[in-house]
C-alpha cells in the first residue's frame, strides 16, 4: 500500500474505533470465505462491522484514538468487529459463532474506552441485552401500575359481597316470623 493509502486506512480504523460503543479483536485462521461471509452478515443484524485491518494499522489507529492496546492482541490474523449498536448483542453472537467455528478466537475488546481481556469481552455476552432489560422493566412497572387496580377491585369485591350477604340474611329472618305466623 501506498503511503496515502496507509494513513487514509488509519484514519478510517481510528475514526470506527472513537465512534464505536465497543470494539472486539479476534483471530479469525482457518475460517474459510464462506464463514466469514455468514459472521459479517450475522454481525450486521446487530448493527457491527467485522473488517480484516492490519495489526501495524490497528495498533497507530488505537493509539491515535486514545487506547493503548497491548501487543498480545495484536499478533497473528486479526479481525476487528465495530460495533455501533449494543455491544451485548454483538457479544453473544461472536461467542455463538466461536462456538460453532472453533477457529474463531475472542481474543480481547474495547468498551467504553476501557480495555477488556478475552474472558471478559466473552462474558459480556452473559449479561441481558438493553432490549431484554427494557422488557423486564416494562414488566415490573406494568405489575406495579396493575397492583392498585386489582386491590381497589377486591375491595369492591368484598363490599358487593357483604351487601349480597347483608340481603340475604335480611330475607330469611323476614321469611323466618312469616313461617312462624303461618304455624299458628
């Protein structure tokens, strides 16, 4: 590659990483063209770009970026997913992918501006997506509105109760002297 050519790939590296909400490294060797065609078209269901960068570019974009990424995970083939939407969702699909495809490695990320190892990046991918978060508190909040009402209607439940009981008992003690005139 040209000179102008390396520096506008650096830019571009940089500009995706201070834009993205997470950033994931990996070793992608012994996937076949195929593979990766299906992760990137998984990984942009997710709003995330996986794109092959050169670890000499993805190490100067880092640094230009603000993050200091170790050597460690910057040998070998690496891949480097950008991801704009949620980083959970991104996570469970590269580990259900590496699971499937065992040549793909997690090997570390960036979230938040802070650094994670492999582990940690994998795990983020056992934590609830916003969507599912959301849901749990629309559901607690729809619990909690619904609660007065039920309440109010038990109580009017019990007071129609008491009324039809008050009716009832009322009816048979008028029953009971009108059988009793009725003996005599």
């Amino acid at each position: 590659m040209a000179r102008p050519d390396k520096v506008a790939a650096v830019e571009e590296v940089r500009s995706r990483l201070s834009g993205a909400t997470a950033t994931v490294l990996t070793e992608y060797r012994g996937l076949t063209v195929a593979e990766l065609a299906d992760l990137r078209g998984k990984l942009r269901e997710t709003d995330a770009e996986y794109k092959v960068v050169k670890n000499t570019l993805t190490r100067i974009a880092a640094s230009d970026a603000g993050f200091d990424v170790p050597d460690s995970l910057l040998v070998g083939p690496t891949a480097v997913t950008f991801c704009a939407g949620d980083p959970i969702a991104t996570a469970k699909v590269l580990r259900a992918f590496s699971r499937e495809h065992p040549s793909l490695v997690i090997k570390g990320g960036i979230l938040e501006g802070r650094l994670l190892d492999a582990d940690e990046t994998a795990g983020l991918a056992d934590l609830a997506s916003r969507d599912e978060l959301l849901a749990k508190v629309a559901g607690m909040l729809g619990a909690i509105l619904a609660q007065p009402a039920r309440l109010a209607k038990a109580n009017l439940v019990k007071a129609a109760q008491l009324v039809a009981a008050y009716h009832a008992k009322r009816a048979e003690g008028e029953e009971a002297p009108a059988a009793a005139d009725a003996d005599t």
